[in-house]
C-alpha cells in the first residue's frame, strides 16, 4: 500500500517532506532495520532531502498552536499539520491522522483507508 501510495504521488504530484518526518524516519529505520547499514538508511533519507521543505519556527509554531486550539490533536499532529499546511499541500499522506480531515486548505489521506489514485483522479475532475 505504501509502495503504490508513493508511485501515485511521485505520478501525480509533488512530494513535498517535512524536517521532523525525515528525522522521525532516519529513528524508525535504524530501529525497525538494525541489520540494514547506517549509510544505506542516511543515503535513503538524503535521497529525500530535495523533497524537504520547512518554514520558520515562529510561522510553524503559530501555526500548529491555532491547530491545537481548533482540533485538540497531538502536539506531533499539530506540527504535521502546520508544516504541511506551511508548505501549501493540499493532501497530507498519514496513517495517524483521521482520514478525511481539513485544516486550512490540507486534506489527509489515510493510504491504508483511501485509495490515493482516487484521491488524485477526483482532483482533477475538479
């Protein structure tokens, strides 16, 4: 599911990473793969790197702050809505965020619940 989640991004639309889910990514990998070589994981997540894409700490903190007051998310949530939002996505791919919500002009999609490429099709009849 993953897999054809990132091919319909990567064929549809512009992937667009976060600095905290690229660090949060480089942890999981060196956990969940420990046999699997430092430099693999690092070349893997700098592979990503020109997919990164950040504002500053003040913009993002007020941000997710607004989310927090108006959602009552996590504070991880909140800071992955606000970076998505900042960086004007209009789909954020999560299996942790209610699939369907909005925030500003950010909608999640759960690729284990919604199938993207459907997600994408109904954009462009649009």
């Amino acid at each position: 599911m993953a897999r054809h989640s990132l091919r319909s991004i990567r064929r549809n639309a512009e992937l667009v990473v976060s600095p905290a889910t690229l660090t949060d990514l480089y942890g999981l990998a060196r956990r969940r793969f420990p046999t699997v070589q430092r430099d693999l994981v690092r070349n893997y997540v700098h592979d990503l790197l020109p997919a990164c894409r950040s504002v500053g700490t003040s913009d993002l903190l007020d941000r997710a702050f607004r989310i927090e007051d108006r959602l009552g998310l996590s504070w991880a949530q909140c800071l992955t809505f606000a970076a998505a939002a900042a960086a004007d996505c209009r789909l954020l791919v999560s299996e942790d965020l209610e699939d369907g919500l909005a925030v500003e002009r950010t909608l999640v999609v759960n690729p284990f619940v919604t199938d993207i490429e459907t997600v994408f099709t109904s954009l462009k009849d649009r």
